[in-house]
C-alpha cells in the first residue's frame, strides 16, 4: 500500500488483489466523512431525520408487506 499527499488530494495505491467488498465498506465510509466534514447537526437531529424518514417510507411501502 502506499499512500501519496498532493496539494489538492491524498492518493491510495492498493495492490489489485485487494478484497473489493471490505475495500467498498472503505470508500462508503470515506465518502460519508467528506459529506458530512462540515455539518452543524447534533446526533439528536439526524436521528430525529432519519426517524421521520423511516416512518415515511413506512407510510408509503406498508401495504407492499401487510395485506
């Protein structure tokens, strides 16, 4: 592995034998941390958002599971 620090990025080299599903797990979370670097929401907001989210999805999927 090796990893390189440029002026505008930091550059990961793996080996491609790499597992690509633990490596996927890897930039998933990666990809989170950059979205959400600059957020001001307290953990009491963004698990009052994604309950209101899942309850809203329930809403409009319910019928598709109980008949």
């Amino acid at each position: 592995m090796l990893i390189e620090r440029t002026s505008k990025e930091v550059i990961i080299r793996l080996p491609a034998s790499v597992d690509t599903t633990g490596l996927q797990r890897l930039v998933d979370y990666l990809t989170y941390k950059e979205a959400t670097m600059n957020s001001k929401a307290t953990q009491k907001q963004v698990d009052k958002l994604a309950s209101d989210v899942k309850k809203g999805w329930w809403k409009k999927n319910r019928k598709r599971f109980i008949k």
